[in-house]
C-alpha cells in the first residue's frame, strides 16, 4: 500500500521563494510586479504562512528565472534534510 504523501513544508518553500528572490535582484514589489502574483500573497509564502498553488508557484519561478521543480522540490522536505 502507498504512504500517503507527507504534508508540504511551506518555511522551506518560503524560504526557497526569498533566497531565488534575493538572488534575482528583485524586492517583493518587484516580484510581485513581474511575476503578477500580489504582494501580500508573496509575503505569505515567504513566511509560510500560504500553502499556494501550482500556479502562482509557476509565475514565482518564471518571474525569478528558476525552475519550477527546484522551488517545488523546497516543500517536498521530510525534515531530515535540515
């Protein structure tokens, strides 16, 4: 029988989403500006406070130039990696 999938781990995706931001150059307006998604919204899932969707996820990562699975993989996290 399969386990059912662990819950996702929003601080490390949160995290993930302001280190690729940081790396980008880009302040949350900025990314909110280019990636559409608002500010408010990216706040949230800096700081794990927003399980998003796989859609404001993809415009995160179109708008930071990082791979979708790279920032998607940060919340696939079993705790051990910390």
């Amino acid at each position: 029988m399969n386990e059912p999938p662990l819950p996702p781990d929003l601080a490390a995706l949160g995290h993930a989403v302001a280190k690729a931001r940081h790396a980008a150059n880009l302040t949350l307006d900025g990314l909110a500006e280019r990636s559409g998604v608002s500010r408010r919204m990216l706040v949230d899932v800096e700081h794990g406070r927003k399980n998003c969707t796989i859609g404001v996820l993809h415009a995160i990562a179109h708008a930071v130039d990082v791979p979708l699975g790279a920032l998607a993989q940060a919340a696939c996290t079993d705790g051990s990696a910390k």
